[in-house]
C-alpha cells in the first residue's frame, strides 16, 4: 500500500473567524460543505470543521 496524502481534522468553535484567520495567514481556503473546509499552502493542507460533536473532541457548547 502507498500512501499519497494524510490530511487532518482541525476542529474549530466558530467557523467564519477560522476561514478569516488561515486566509489572513495566507492559505487558500475551499469550502467543502457549509461547515468543512479544505485549507491549502503549498503542500500543506488540512480540513478544519466546527463539527466537533462528530469528532467527539468537545462535550459542551
């Protein structure tokens, strides 16, 4: 098996200020559904998302 990409999750609590912040540091950002996105520089991307209930990451609000 060879492995192309990993990319991680990044939770996030609110999601507008998350893409406003990776923007301003410079990666472009996709979005993938209205709460996932795809954050890209160079060859570094990774997803963040404020669907932290599915990650299990926060139990509160």
């Amino acid at each position: 098996m060879q492995v192309h990409d990993i990319r991680m999750f990044v939770p996030c609590k609110n999601y507008q200020q998350s893409c406003d912040f990776y923007q301003a540091l410079g990666f472009n950002v996709e979005q993938a559904s209205a709460d996932l996105s795809i954050a890209t520089s160079g060859e570094c991307s990774f997803f963040y998302t404020n669907r932290v209930k599915l990650l299990g990451i926060y139990s509160g609000s």
